[in-house]
C-alpha cells in the first residue's frame, strides 16, 4: 500500500512539473536596473491576466508611494459592479542589488507574494509585471491607453519570454 501510494504522489509530483502555460519555459528575467523614485505614482492597467482577485474589474489603477519606513504604500483602485473598490498594501524590494527589478508585494498580513518587473520604459512610461509563476501578468502605462505601436512592441517580447498573449484581459479604462 505504501508502494502504490508512493507511486501515485511521483506521479502526480511528474504531471505538476509538467504543467504551466503549454508554452514550455517561460523567462522571468527583471530589469536590471529600477529607480524606485520614478516607478513611484499612478498607473493604470492597460491589461492582465485574469485572477479572483480582480475579476471583472474596470478602471484599474495602481497608485505607489514611499511609507516612511523605506517600505512601498500600493494604493490598487477600480470599478467591480458598477462600484468603487480600493485595497491597500505594502511592497518592498527584499534584495536591491542582486535583484533591482524584484519586489514583495502584500495585501494581507505578512503574506508577500512575488512583483517582478520584467520591463520599464527608459522614461517610465510603461511597465510590465509578472511574477516566479506564469500565471501573472499585467501591462501598466502612465496614461489610459499606450500606442498601437507600443504596444505590439510589448506583446511581441511578452511572446519571446514564453507568454500566451491572447490570454490578455483588456481593462476598460
């Protein structure tokens, strides 16, 4: 009995290994360099990949600002329902040397999940976020809406680390 339990758990342990975005690899390389002070205000989400946690919501905006204790305020804002929603969290960059474009973010408690920033304008202007997973993603920009040619320009090397871009939601802004 323990032989077959072992087994199934291997198994299992084998298929879970193997799942992802069906796409193999993916790259969840950051920025090497990021200027926390110019990251920092208002940004609103041009598109993301789908979770619970923001599902079906419009207008989304992500506000920074730095707390008196070295520590990132994150200011989340967006419209669900036809009414207003806000949450507010901490972030922090737990190693600015080695990993300049990794951040912890956290909306409850201590609980800290990844932040990756794979890329930044060189004007900051855009930004794209993931995280160690495939499953977050977002594209973020100073204003409203980014040019056609910006844009394309994201998707194609969102395409090259291993990201299934038609599974993009488009937030109405």
């Amino acid at each position: 009995m323990k032989l077959f339990i072992m087994a199934n758990l291997l198994g299992w342990m084998i298929c879970a290994s193997c799942w992802g975005n069906g796409y193999g690899e993916i790259d969840t390389s950051t920025v090497k360099q990021l200027n926390l002070k110019h990251f920092m205000g208002k940004w609103y989400e041009i598109a993301r990949y789908e979770h619970r946690f923001e599902k079906g919501m419009t207008h989304v905006t992500a506000e920074y600002s730095i707390r008196p204790d070295g520590k990132i305020k994150v200011v989340n804002r967006g419209i669900k329902d036809g009414k207003p929603k806000e949450i507010t969290g901490k972030a922090k960059q737990p190693d600015p040397v080695k990993y300049p474009g990794r951040l912890e973010v956290s909306f409850f408690l201590w609980f800290y999940s990844d932040y990756y920033v794979f890329e930044v304008d060189k004007n900051y202007r855009y930004a794209v976020i993931g995280s160690s997973s495939d499953k977050y993603l977002w594209i973020l920009s100073r204003t409203p809406q980014l040019p056609e040619e910006t844009l394309q320009g994201i998707l194609s090397r969102l395409e090259k680390r291993g990201y299934d871009v038609s599974e993009l939601v488009w937030v109405e802004q």
